[in-house]
C-alpha cells in the first residue's frame, strides 16, 4: 500500500511540473526542483544514489565545503543541486546525476 502511494506522490509532482509550463512548446523541456518531503518519497521509490555521495562528490569537484542539496528534475534526468561554499568564499552550485553519482551534463534550457 505504502509504494502505491510513493508512485502516487512522484506521478503528481510530474503531473504539477507538466502543468506549470502549460504555454511552453511541445518539445520544451520541464525543468523543476522538489521540496524535501518530495524528494524523499521519490529517493524511497527510485534507485538513487545518496545524496551524501552527491554532497562528497560536489565538494571535491568544486573545491570547497557543499552546504545544500536539492532534488531536481532536468527534463527527464533526475539531477542533485548542490551548492558549495568555496575557500574563497564564493558560492557555487555543482548538479550530480541522481543514478549515477558524477556530475551531470545537461543540455542547455531550450535545446
């Protein structure tokens, strides 16, 4: 009972995703982050990675301390955000593929 709700909890956010873009084109991709009580059903439903490999693996790429982490939806990639506090005290954003745990390459919005 509890995946079915799981799957039902992923399917809406889909569903709100989709629907907030309703005057984009057809071929536009919907890009979107979740909020934490989202992403945790969606973590419980889908083959992951953690998100402190995703926090470890920012840190070290951007070379500072990672401070946050947000699950996003690039189109139909699964994407952590996560930002980092430079040593020089710049903040930075580095976005980690949700499946496989190294940094993601997108394309760009409206490609």
């Amino acid at each position: 009972m509890r995946l079915g709700l799981r799957a039902a909890a992923l399917a809406g956010f889909s569903i709100m995703l989709a629907s907030s873009g309703s005057g984009r084109a057809a071929n536009e991709r919907v890009h979107g982050c979740m909020s934490p009580a989202q992403a945790r059903e969606v973590l419980i439903v889908q083959k992951f990675v953690a998100p402190f490999r995703a926090l470890g693996e920012a840190a070290a790429g951007q070379g500072g301390e990672a401070v946050g982490l947000q699950l996003c939806l690039w189109g139909d990639i699964f994407v952590y955000d996560v930002t980092v506090l430079k040593r020089d005290g710049r903040v930075s954003h580095a976005l980690i593929d949700a499946r496989s745990g190294v940094v993601a390459t997108l394309p760009r919005a409206g490609k």
